[in-house]
C-alpha cells in the first residue's frame, strides 16, 4: 500500500525527483542509522530521485559531498563524529552552493536553528509516518529548485 | 533520590505518542512495577543513557517477533526475521522515544542529553542495576508487549 502511495508522489511535480530538464535530482542520504537511511533512500527511490550515496557519519559525509557533487543532502542532526549543523558549515564554506536538508527528532530544534543559520536550507521530522512523507519530498524538491 | 511521577511520565507519553504515530493506534498502558535488583527481558534490549542534572537509562525491551513487528511499522516494509536492519529500526525508536521525553524534560526544567542506543539480544538476558532502582512501564501494542523500563541513580 506504501507502495502505491509513492507512485502517486512519483506523479506529482511538487514531490518528484525529476528537475525540469527530465534528469534526476541526485541525493546524498547522511545518517548513522541504518535503517532510516533504508527508508528514506527507499522512499526517494521510489519517487524518482536518484540515492546516489549513502553515509553513517558527518566526517565521511565531507569526503562524499567533494566526490560526488550531489543536487542535495539529507543530513541527520546527530551523528557520530561530526554532528550536523558542524558537518553543514564545513560543507557550506567548501560548496557553498550545496543544498542541505536536516533531518531530526523532537528534541533537537536547537540543533536544527544552528544548522539553518549555517545554511541548511530546511528540516525533516523523524519518525517518517505516511503523514510527513509527503511533507519531505516537497521540503527537498524545493531546497534544490527554489 | 525518590523517582518522582514526574520524572516518569515524559518517557510513557513520549512512547505511546511514537507507537500510535508509527502503528495508527494508541497503545496501552498496563501496572507501574517498582524493580530493585534484577530483572529478565524479553529478548532484545536497547538501552540509551540519560545523562546532565540527573543521571540514569532508560531501558526498552522486547521481544524479536515484536521488534520485527515495529520495524515493519517504522520502514513500511514486511520483517519477518530479526536482522541488522531491525535491530537499527529499534534503536531509531528508542532515540525517537528519549529524544522526545528529554525535551519534554528539559522543559520542565532539566537539562539533560541523550547518548547514542546500545542493543543487546538474547534469550534469559537479564538487567541488574544495584545502584539504581528500576521502574518498569508495561505498553500493550499492536506489535506486541513493550517494557518502558527507566532507572535514575539515587
């Protein structure tokens, strides 16, 4: 049934990952959790994204960003090594046109505020239910499209 | 230190508002059981630290086939055998559990951080906290029996 629903999503311009020229958005999924990594890379997948990698840590997500250049990076806001908001203005100061999106639980909003003053272009709420689903397709289609 | 009701209760509200989010149904809540010494799970246990004005760990535990069951729930996709990717599924949901009760938390008026979950499985595990007494919070959920078991050092 999930399913079903992300073919919607695949449809609807809004949530897509296709960019106006008929390419894919190329995403860099950043999280030390395997499974919500599964889930999201699943889920933009299944929408027309493209996962191009998939990182456990803020300090390795540093050396992806150079290498692969992707349209924009989902980054958790607690991670081993190298916390979010510090991997973001690293990032930031090397590709300051990368586009970064955070992703996070209830109970790190400071967390988040410090990302987006460093250039993070918006937030995702974990857990990923049917509802917020929708809510972060749109929140990474526009970080890269405006 | 006494274990206040109010110490408790941000972690059984902030389990019961994840579990209904993630299974579309509000669980519910069985007897509080105050625990001094020792006590068996369930199967697995995933244990998150809790530390800053107060010290302690909150502790959940299950079973596998429930494990399977939340994971199914949390990544939209059917487990029917415990594997690496349930076992980080239930560390998501215990982060996603403290995580929220430490902000419910910190509103009060604490201020406390959460470390990263560690997980332990096995048959006849058992948990034996000397210094701390354990509170144990039963849930009944679609998935199955969760224990919502909370220690603070006194």
């Amino acid at each position: 049934m999930v399913d079903d629903i992300l073919q919607i999503y695949a449809k609807d311009p809004e949530m897509n990952g296709i960019k106006p020229d008929g390419s894919k958005i190329r995403v860099l999924v950043v999280d030390d959790s395997l499974a919500f990594r599964r889930l999201i890379s699943r889920v933009l997948t299944e929408t027309g994204y493209e996962v191009v990698g998939e990182v456990a840590d803020g300090k390795e997500s540093l050396l992806k960003v150079a290498e692969l250049n992707p349209d924009v990076i989902t980054m958790d806001v607690t991670m081993p090594e190298l916390e979010g908001p510090d991997a973001v203005d690293v990032i930031k100061r090397n590709h300051p046109n990368a586009n970064i999106v955070m992703v996070s639980s209830m109970g790190h909003q400071d967390l988040v505020e410090k990302a987006i003053k460093k250039g993070a272009k918006g937030y995702i709420l974990k857990p990923l239910t049917g509802e917020q689903i929708p809510k972060m397709l749109k929140v990474i289609k526009k970080a890269v499209l405006g | 230190m006494t274990i206040s009701k109010d110490l408790i209760n941000p972690f059984v509200i902030s389990a019961i508002e994840i579990i209904e989010e993630l299974e579309g149904e509000k669980p519910k809540r069985g007897e509080i059981s105050l625990i001094q010494d020792t006590t068996e799970t369930q199967g697995v246990a995933v244990v998150i630290g809790i530390t800053g004005n107060i010290e302690g760990r909150l502790l959940l535990d299950v079973s596998k086939e429930t494990a399977c069951k939340f994971a199914t729930y949390l990544l939209k996709e059917d487990f029917s055998e415990y594997n690496e990717i349930v076992e980080s599924a239930i560390g998501e949901m215990a982060n996603l559990i403290t995580g929220r009760s430490a902000s419910l938390l910190n509103e009060m008026g604490y201020s406390l951080k959460i470390t990263p979950p560690t997980l332990f499985t096995g048959k006849e595990l058992r948990v034996s906290d000397k210094k701390m007494k354990m509170i144990v919070i039963p849930l009944f959920c679609k998935s199955g029996k969760l224990l919502i078991n909370v220690a603070f050092k006194e």
